[in-house]
C-alpha cells in the first residue's frame, strides 16, 4: 500500500512516493516551476511590478502535479493500483482570485494584464498598508481573536492580500467570485471538489474557536469587504486528514492513478512536517527551513505569544493547540549574498575546490572561531514575520571594515538567522511554553553543517535533523493514508511513518558562552531598529517614491 505527498515550494513541487506500511520512501520528483517567482513583471509583459511583489502562476500547480506523479511511479516500478491516495501541503498565504467554477482569473483573456488577478505568493509583501489598516481597526474595534496572532496580523496574510486587491483593482475583486488558498484550489482541481482546510484558515484568515471575525469588522475595513466570507469564501472546514474526494478521471489519465482514490484535505508545508518528524507532543519546536523558516510547536495550554502567526486548537495535530512563528527570509537571504554579492574570486576557488559556492563559503566560514570576523547582521532582508510582524524592515550589517570579506558576511547572515529564531523561542518561554529541543527540516540544514551547529550553539539547545530530506511531502503522504482510511488518525501515522535522523548537534559551551554576548548585541539592534528607529521604513517610503507609487 502507498500514498504520494505532494509538496508545494516556493520555487518548485515535489512528489514522494511513500510505503504506507513503514515511511519509507521509493521514488522522489521534483518540477522546477515554469514561471518561478514572478517579482519582476508578469511572463507576458514588460511593464514592471512594483517592489515588495510576489506572484505566480497557478498552472504551474497543475502542470507540477502532470509531471511528478508520472515520474515516481515510473521511477518505482510498482503497480498504480496499489497508490490509495494523495495529500497536499503548500506554502501560505499563497492565494487566487477565480471564477466560481475555479477558473483563475489570470488566465481569462480579460484579467490576464492585471497583476492582481494572479496568484499572490506568501511573500508577497506589497499588501502592509492593507496589513497596518486591518491591525489599526482591529485594537480600535477592541477584536479579541487579534490577541491570537501575537497582536499583529502581517501582511502575508489572506486578508491582507484581498483587502489589497479591493483597493487598488476593485474590478478584479469584484470579478472573482471566490478568493481561496492555492492549497484548497489545487485540491479543488485533483476532485472537483471545492474545499476549505482548517490549518490555513485559523493561521492565515483569523478563524478561531469562533470562526472569522464579524461582518460589522470587515465592513469597518471597506464597505464592499463586509461580506467577504459569505459571497467569496466559506465559513465551512473540513477536518485535517479527512478525505477531500476522489482524483477526478482527468487527473487520473494524466498521472497514471486510478481515478477515485482518496485526496486529502489540503494542508501548509511547515504544519503537515510536524509529525513527519515525530514532534507531536508539547516541548519540540520544529524549524521548517528553507527560503524562509517556520517555527511549529505544539502544547497543551493556550498563551498569548508576542508576535506569534497564530494559535490554533488542533491546527497541527489533534488535541493540542498549535502554534507557529517564522522568519520571512532564511535561506532567501543566504541566496540573495551568493547572487548579488560575492566577488569573482570566491566563484574561482570554489571551482578549483569542487564545490559550488554555498559550500566554499561554508567551508572558509566554518574555519572562524564566534566573533572573530566582528559583525552583528539584522535578519531582516524580507521583513520580520516574528515577533515584530513587521514586511517593512529591512537587512542590516553592522561592524564591517576594508578587511570584511565575503565568508565574514556569510557567517554573520547564518547567525543573525540563528539570532532570530533565539527572539522566537525566549517570547514562547516567557509565557510559558517550554522548548526543551529543536527539530530542523528542509534542504538547509540537511546541506549545511556550519548552521546546524551555529543554531544549536546560539540556541543552546540540543537539535535533531529530520530523517526524510522531503519532510513535508512525507507529511502529506502520511495525511493521505488517514484520509485513505490506513490509520484513524494522524498520530497513529507518524508512530509508524515519521522518522529522524540518529544523529544530533549538541552545543558546544563554549561557543554558547560568545553567542550570548553577540546575541545581546543583537537584541540593542533588534530593538533600536524594530521599535524605535524609523530609518528603514523611510528608506522604503523614498524607494517607492522614486519608483512612482
């Protein structure tokens, strides 16, 4: 018996074919997205987007879907009879405007030059004034379910995004007859089958135990937003891990499976890794880390968490509540230093070494003792998501001279990341919610031993590796043998298919000893130009003056 994870990148998909009966997984696909990220103008056009977007492509979904599943089962050899289902994660808020029928509007002749009829990618950031507008009315209106979300809602988030096309392309609003999570869609194309998932709702829509927010405050923001949810959305849910429908006869002639086997219920990459890793009880926080990274803990009691992207009961497994925090760029930043910033003579010694240049300049950084190149870096390059909640910050680099060099920055941009998720874990422990170790997932620290250590040093605290290098896939896959009917629930699942690595990163006492001294300097940086200085939003502000917003 198996079941496919299909897992939803920022850059590309992933399919995993997974033996239901012990985790292990047979054959890995992976589609690189035709038209990636589209930040700089749309794939048709030459007109460009302004700063802070991020769009995609919803076909690419599809066409991601037409081209892995083929290729596992191809690769494995088995029988496409014996796959019993597929699950979905994806990351979020990623979301669409469409027709009623699912139709994306970007790809109707009329809407497709409106940049606002595509799919609005999680880091799209350009919706903060929408974020600050939705966060300004909520403490006026006195709105309890803002205490949920840390206080703040960001910008990356649903209605963040909707408000934002209401405003400034109120023809596309007003077009789409339904606005949905990407997840949902995707799942909506594999059945035919218009769902909601929980997961997405309650971090990235502000569904508590309540459900959404009143009419009276969607109306506050925007008169035409007051029915949002009733004329676009859906105030029902289908539980994680339940059954979604069938493969529709299209997907299956497409992909090889039978039609009619289980799909899941949609779900959120760095939610549906939890217990792919086994983490499904109070006390392990689960980094999901990739472009960016996701903070994921479960506990038995609910708190108010300083910045935290949200609290929600049985968002993540069921009978505990479910927390989430995150950096908005990790892995984006180390990329965006490779690409734009290291000179010639770094990509010709990584050559002659062998290595591409990540490698190279992990290796030369790793050489440093704590401290000894002198800089302290703000993690900011994509905003704060944790704790400050906050797509208008900025990077920083402090302390650099003639004598910096390219691996001096690389090792400061992996600490500051460390130094971010320290923020995450001491705003959890001072209300109460206890992480005794930290689970790492996701193509970074699988490659990179340099920050595994850094993060369990900075930290202090013991860090396991998760055992699949496709830890959300394999989560998915997992959910598909729930809703397949395999295992009741998904706790009994991850006893059987979650796995970790047996290795693990102790820190060493003597590097925690320098990180706590740098890590203060962290925080004076962290707090001048997170809570007190406006230097970089006025930056901004003259950045998008000159690009003529």
């Amino acid at each position: 018996m198996y079941t496919i994870g299909i897992d939803f990148g920022t850059e590309s998909g992933r399919a995993v074919l997974v033996d239901a009966r012990n985790g292990q997984e047979i054959a890995t696909a992976v589609y690189a997205y035709a038209n990636g990220v589209i930040d700089q103008h749309l794939p048709h056009l030459d007109k460009p987007l302004p700063p802070d977007w991020a769009l995609q492509d919803p076909l690419d979904y599809v066409a991601t879907v037409k081209s892995t599943v083929p290729a596992v089962l191809q690769q494995s050899g088995i029988d496409p009879a014996q796959v019993m289902g597929i699950g979905i994660d994806f990351t979020a808020c990623t979301m669409l405007p469409t027709r009623r029928d699912g139709t994306p509007l970007c790809t109707l002749p009329q809407y497709r030059d409106n940049p606002h009829a595509w799919v609005k990618l999680w880091k799209h950031h350009a919706s903060q004034p929408q974020a600050d507008q939705i966060n300004e009315t909520a403490r006026r209106m006195g709105q309890a379910w803002l205490e949920r979300y840390g206080g703040k809602i960001s910008s990356e988030w649903f209605f963040s995004k909707a408000l934002q096309t209401l405003q400034e392309a109120p023809e596309i609003y007003h077009a789409a007859e339904r606005f949905i999570e990407a997840a949902d869609w995707i799942v909506w194309q594999l059945t035919g089958v218009e769902t909601r998932n929980p997961c997405a709702a309650g971090y990235k829509a502000m569904v508590q135990d309540e459900g959404y927010p009143a009419r009276a405050y969607f109306a506050a923001l925007h008169p035409d937003f007051a029915d949002i949810v009733d004329t676009k959305m859906s105030r029902v849910f289908a539980p994680l891990g339940s059954k979604a429908g069938g493969l529709t006869a299209q997907f299956a002639a497409w992909t090889g499976l039978p039609a009619g086997i289980a799909v899941a219920v949609a779900n959120l990459d760095a939610h549906v890794t939890v217990p792919s890793v086994k983490a499904t009880r109070p006390g392990t926080m689960v980094m999901i880390m990739g472009t960016s990274t996701c903070h994921m803990l479960c506990d038995e009691a609910i708190q108010t968490v300083e910045g935290m992207c949200g609290v929600v009961r049985d968002g993540i497994v069921p009978g505990l509540y479910g927390y989430e925090a995150g950096q908005s760029g990790v892995g984006d930043i180390f990329a965006w230093f490779v690409n734009h910033a290291v000179p010639p003579e770094y990509h010709d010694a990584a050559r002659a070494a062998g290595l591409n240049l990540h490698e190279y300049l992990e290796r030369e950084a790793a050489r440093q003792k704590v401290g000894e190149h002198g800089l302290i870096a703000l993690d900011w390059w994509n905003g704060n998501r944790s704790t400050l909640v906050d797509g208008e910050l900025s990077g920083l680099l402090v302390g650099a001279t003639l004598a910096t060099r390219a691996p001096d920055i690389y090792r400061a941009l992996i600490e500051a990341t460390a130094f971010g998720t320290r923020i995450i874990i001491e705003a959890f422990e001072n209300r109460g919610v206890h992480i005794k170790e930290l689970v790492a997932a996701g193509g970074l620290p699988e490659k990179n031993a340099l920050l595994r250590q850094i993060y369990a040093d900075v930290t202090g605290r013991s860090l396991k590796l998760a055992g699949s290098s496709q830890a959300p896939a394999l989560g998915s896959a997992m959910h598909a043998a729930v809703a397949a009917g395999l295992y009741p629930d998904i706790h009994a699942a991850a006893d059987v298919m979650g796995k970790l690595k047996a290795d693990v990163v102790q820190p060493i006492p003597e590097n925690v000893a320098l990180y706590d001294q740098l890590y203060a300097e962290y925080k004076a940086l962290y707090d001048l130009f997170g809570r007190t200085s406006p230097v970089m939003k006025r930056l901004k502000a003259l950045r998008r003056q000159q690009h003529g917003e």
